[in-house]
C-alpha cells in the first residue's frame, strides 16, 4: 500500500512539473525580467512564441568551458533589454 501511494504521489508531482510554463520576457517589464536573473543567478526565460534560453547572473553559472555573452532580449517596455548573459561554449577571443 505504501508503494502504491509513494508511486501516485510522484506520478502526480512529474505531471504538474510538466504543464508548468516559463515566465515569458516580452510580457513582462525590463526590470522584472532582469530581477529575475539576479535574484536566481541562472534562470530559464521564454523568448517568444515557443522560444525560451537560459540566463546567468554571472560566468559562476557556466560550465567550465564555457564564456558568457551579453543577453539582449524583447521585454514588454523596452525592444532591447539587458537581462543578464547567456553562457557560449567554444573559443572566446577577446579581438
């Protein structure tokens, strides 16, 4: 009985997890989307549409390999808003 309820439990928890939806940048303010980052340090955003990214706080947020790269993204009051960065693998030259 035990099994059966621990089972129905984390069945129903992974089905809610799924139909949740992320916060989207170009229906909320510049300055929320940016807390957002901040307050979370890496955070998963919708871009538009069917489009979401990850941002960072901060490089500490990224793989080892990896460099970050300034995030400009849609916000409802601003068409270009800095939120944070978004992390990039491969070579970073500094030209």
């Amino acid at each position: 009985m035990n099994r059966l309820v621990i089972a129905l439990v984390l069945t129903l928890a992974s089905s809610a997890a799924i139909g949740q939806s992320r916060p989207s940048t170009v229906n909320r303010p510049c300055a929320v989307n940016r807390q957002s980052v901040v307050a979370s340090g890496a955070v998963v955003l919708g871009t538009g549409g069917y489009t979401y990214d990850r941002f960072v706080r901060d490089r500490g947020f990224c793989q080892f390999d990896e460099y970050t790269e300034p995030a400009w993204v849609e916000s409802r009051d601003t068409p270009a808003c800095f939120i944070g960065y978004r992390c990039k693998s491969g070579p970073y030259w500094d030209d």
